[in-house]
C-alpha cells in the first residue's frame, strides 16, 4: 500500500473552490432546507467575499475565526469564507453556555467571530476571552460587551475583493478546530 501526500488541488478548499467554480459554475453544489440552491460559481464568489470581509476586520492567514451559528447557509458562508483566506474555522455546539462556552472560547483563540443573534446574549453571562470583533447575522445586535465591536450583518453586503494569500495554503495547513463532547471532562478542541 503506497502512501503519498495529496497536493492542494486535490484537497485544499480554495483550490477546490477555484477549480469547480470555474469548470462547473453553473452546476448546483447546495440546495437549502428553504428551497435556496448555490451555484459552484455562486458559493465561489460567496467565499471570496466573505474571505475579504473577514480581512477587512483584521482576519489573516493562520488565525482562528470563531463561528456560532445553527447549521445552514451563513454556517458555510463563514466556514468556506474563513478557509478560503487559509484561516482557522472554529465552530462550537449551539448549545454551548456558561462556563463551557467560556472555556471553548478561551481554546478558540479567535479575536473575530460570526455568531447568530439568538446565541449572542450568551456572551453577557460570561467573561469572553479574546473576542474583539462580532458579526451578527439573523437578527439586529443586542446589547453590549465590553472590549466586543458588533457589526451588523449587512457588513458581509459590502463590497471586498477576496483576502490575500501570503503563502499558497499547504495539505497540512490547519483548517478547523472542532471540540469534542466532554463526556469525561471540559470539551477538548481538535485541531485538523
């Protein structure tokens, strides 16, 4: 049995992201529980967009970006957005508060994160390491946090042009941080 390395082409998702948008753009690659379907070229062009929001608030190669939505459509806008500029996607459980939402925060090392308005309040219950940034998409923001800048969600309507590479991303480049579900103990993150 042969073992080999995948090149990025193979198995990095802006490489991949790149090539179907270009070769099969109108081929659908989502279809959402609403009925809403993307494009390869739609979910292209939703990635670089969101990768240059994300630099525009001072997001860059290698750092975490912390993601807290329910599973759908900004979900993957935020995830495909953060690996498309080679940054780190860290997502936590929904269900996450209190002092287990403290600790992944703490883990998640991010200073910019994308978190639903529903779950925001949350974030008044606890002491919130390292986040200075917020995003708030499905609903107006509510409320404040010392040390937190909260942007609507109309700042990812704004125009950006895709965030710069400073290196081409690598196959062992790190991609996402998922927390394990303490069953023993506090979450563990993963990183992959």
């Amino acid at each position: 049995m042969s073992s080999r390395v995948l090149t990025p082409d193979e198995c990095v998702l802006r490489n991949l992201l790149d090539r179907f948008g270009e070769t099969q753009p109108q081929k659908t690659f989502a279809r959402f529980q609403d009925g809403t379907e993307w494009t390869y070229a739609e979910t292209l062009r939703r990635a670089r967009h969101i990768s240059g929001t994300l630099h525009r608030l001072g997001v860059r190669q290698g750092d975490n970006v912390f993601c807290w939505l329910p599973n759908g459509a900004s979900f993957i806008e935020a995830w495909f957005g953060a690996n498309y500029m080679g940054a780190v996607f860290v997502s936590a459980n929904i269900a996450y508060r209190g002092g287990i939402l403290e600790h992944v925060l703490r883990l998640a090392n991010a200073k910019v994160g994308i978190v639903h308005a529903d779950l925001l309040p949350r974030l008044g219950d606890i002491t919130v390491p390292f986040l200075e940034r917020v995003i708030v998409v499905g609903g107006p923001p509510a409320g404040s946090f010392p040390g937190i800048t909260l942007y609507e969600e109309s700042i990812l309507a704004e125009p950006s042009e895709p965030a710069p590479l400073d290196a081409p991303i690598q196959p062992w480049d790190s991609a996402f941080v998922i927390f394990t579900s303490g069953t023993t103990g506090l979450s563990k993150a993963v990183l992959s």
